[in-house]
C-alpha cells in the first residue's frame, strides 16, 4: 500500500455510496482487507503507509489498535447496507501492512471476529496474514489458527545476510524455515515473499535465495522485483551514490531464473510475480483485486472498491482514529470510475493473470495486435487461437507493454 494517497473527490463524511455501487453486487465476491499501519523498524526500501513508534507522536496506539479498526468494520457494514449494497459472506481476509504480527495474536483475532460476526464468512474462506519471520512464535501461530486464520506469508527477501541488510531486514535467513515449520505445525498454509534485484545482489545471490526458500516447500512463492521509491532511504543511498542503481537487464535474468527454478520445483504461475503449488493454494483475495472484485480496506490509508467505486482512507493512524472516534467515515477522497475506465483496468490487470484475457473483450486496435505479439513471442499462440491472450516468459517480462499496445486508443 504506498503512501502517496491519489487525488480524488471529496468523500462524504456518512460514507454513503452511490447507487453504481449496488448493481450487480450479488455477482462479485466480497473480501476485506485490514492495514495494520505498525513495523518495528523502516525497511530503507519501503513506501509503504507505516510507522513506528518514534514516528507516531501522540494520538495514535498500538494498544487501541484493534478496537479502532473493529469500529471501522461497524462503520463498513451500516453504510454498505444503507447504501443498498445486498449482504454476502466474505470470502477472503487479508492482514497486510506494515507488519500484522507486530499487534498481538489476540488482537488479530479480535478484528477478524468482529468482521466474522458483521458479515459472516464463506465455508472454506482465506484468511492470511503476512508476518515477518522474527515477529511469530508457536503460541501466535496457533492462536491465529484457532481464530480462523487459513495462511501466513512471510516476508523472507532474501537467504543472503548483506541483502537483508541493505534492505534493512531485522530477521536473520536461520529464523525462516523455524517459522515455517512452526506454522505448518499449525496448520497453516505458507507463502515467502521474496525480493529480487536489490543493489549488491548477484545472480548467484538470487539463486541461492530461490533455492533456499523452495527447499522449504512453501505452498505459494511471490518473487517481486525491487522497485525504488521517491523519498526512500534507498532511494537516497543511490542519488548519493553509496550503493548502485537498478539495472533493467538484472531484473530481467533475475525473473527468468525464478521462473525456471520455481517451476522446476513444482510451483505454476498464476499471475506475473506469484507461483502456487495447486490452483487452489493460489492466494484467493489477490486474485479478488486482479478481477475487479469487492472489498472493504479497513484502516489508515487503505482503499476500498466496490462496483466501481473507489475510495481510500486518511493516513495517519491518529486522523483516522478520531475520524471514527466521531462516527464520520475515514475516507480521505473516493472516484467512481466510468465504464471506460474500469475496461482499461480490467485489461491491464488480467492480462497479467496465467487464465488470461478475453481476446473478444479488447477493441478492434487490441485485436489487431494480437497477432504481432505473437509473432514476438509475447502471447501464446494456442490460447489465442483459443480466443484468449496469455503471457509467455517473454510477454510477462514486458507485461506492462503489452498491456499498452492492446489497450482501447
């Protein structure tokens, strides 16, 4: 979740959606997502809406956390119903940040009761939390499990000591097959996520982080590539010259490498950066996003989407609190997006997903360029010929320029 909050229109304070958001609301799944705005330290790479405790200051804390973000969940339900928005069980939860396991276990628990108790939830629903390997033990984990949790994904990186330090990571690479067993111990599903191309990191840097997170046979694998944010300390470290730039070409042999390896190793691409060991281990509530789906961000600076409406909520954790401490919406701005737009979004996240695009779905310029992305390398001809585009490796390397060739004029 950057930081950067994106311009929009002014929000109402009541929350009230309008009447767009209802059509066809029983036809989509609904998830929720919860933002837990806490990390013991800043990662020099992150953008992400967090803080630490030194970066609070007063009004905002951990402790209250939880019943701030159980008022929002109220909030959501009044308005989704006074809205017209027709009820549905969630069928994903997703505790991202920051880091969730920071707050205690209880904690977690406690919010995902609350939503449980307003909406209900799909039988065999995913629930996840992401978690930094040093911010688990057994005890959490399994209090987790007992709450409902399905799925945990840790926040690896890297197995290489001088990576995680320039990437600021406080676990070191023995703490992750620990964590991992502890939570398959406790029945939880495991994804690592892991970060390619940072400055220093050599090919056989990656390999070795590659082949040492699948010796652990994780469920799910999510391998993205190190993106340098405005106003980072990276991106500081860089400008000044203390540590090298990125390189294109670096991060395009790093995703070949991964997608070999993890391939090899009985995991299948199911959208650009993630690989699952089954269909069914794919993480559900990503794909909700990539799909249009709907669902509620409950916290500072999370977004919301449903049926095209779109909003997203204040910053900073004491803003938000006394938002809702005086029964008026938290969101900071919202956009309801037109047909046009929502089909451009539609296409640049599903061409990204190993089910594919539609090709009768793209204007008549998309169609046409099908059979030049063919001729490329970058679609697969049989899914084509089929009626639907899907990445190749190669397309996947350029997926961003494929999306804009086949998007409407």
């Amino acid at each position: 979740m950057p930081s950067v909050l994106p311009l929009g229109d002014p929000a109402p304070s009541d929350g009230i959606l309008p009447p767009q958001a209802a059509v066809g609301a029983g036809d989509r799944a609904f998830g929720l997502y919860v933002h837990i705005p806490f990390c013991a330290v800043r990662c020099g790479y992150c953008d992400f809406n967090t803080y630490t405790t030194t970066e609070l200051g007063g009004g905002a804390s951990q402790d209250a956390y939880a019943g701030t973000a159980a008022s929002e969940v109220a909030f959501a339900a009044t308005v989704l119903k006074a809205s017209g928005v027709p009820d549905r069980k969630l069928s994903t939860v997703f505790f991202g940040g920051g880091t969730p396991t920071l707050l205690p276990a209880e904690d977690l628990a406690s919010i995902l009761r609350t939503a449980i108790d307003q909406w209900g939830i799909e039988e065999g629903a995913e629930v996840t939390t992401e978690a930094n390997p040093d911010s688990v033990t057994p005890e959490s984990l399994a209090v987790l499990r007992d709450a409902g949790f399905t799925r945990v994904s840790f926040g690896m990186q890297s197995a290489v000591p001088h990576v995680l330090k320039v990437l600021d990571r406080t676990h070191t690479p023995s703490r992750v097959p620990q964590v991992v067993q502890w939570a398959r111990d406790a029945g939880l599903a495991v994804s690592l996520d892991l970060i390619y191309g940072t400055p220093g990191e050599s090919l056989a840097d990656w390999q070795f982080s590659l082949e040492t997170a699948l010796s652990y046979r994780p469920d799910h694998i999510s391998a993205y590539a190190l993106i340098v944010e405005d106003g980072t300390k990276l991106a500081a470290q860089i400008r000044r010259g203390e540590v090298p730039g990125i390189d294109d070409d670096d991060h395009a042999d790093k995703y070949e490498l991964a997608d070999r390896l993890i391939t090899s190793a009985g995991l299948e691409w199911y959208e650009v950066s993630n690989w699952a060991r089954t269909p069914e281990q794919a993480c559900r509530h990503n794909l909700a996003y990539w799909r249009g789906d709907d669902w509620w961000g409950i916290g500072p600076g999370a977004h919301s989407h449903v049926g095209g409406v779109r909003w997203w909520n204040v910053k900073h954790p004491a803003a938000y609190a006394g938002r809702l401490a005086q029964g008026n919406s938290p969101a900071a701005g919202r956009e309801t997006l037109d047909a046009e737009t929502r089909n451009v979004e539609r296409v640049m996240l599903e061409a990204r997903l190993q089910s594919g695009l539609e090709v009768a779905s793209l204007d008549t310029v998309g169609r046409h360029q099908i059979a030049g992305l063919i001729a490329e390398g970058m679609v697969d001809p049989g899914a084509a010929f089929r009626g639907t585009l899907v990445l190749t490796l190669k397309g996947r390397l350029l997926a961003d320029a494929v999306v804009r060739r086949i998007l409407p004029d």
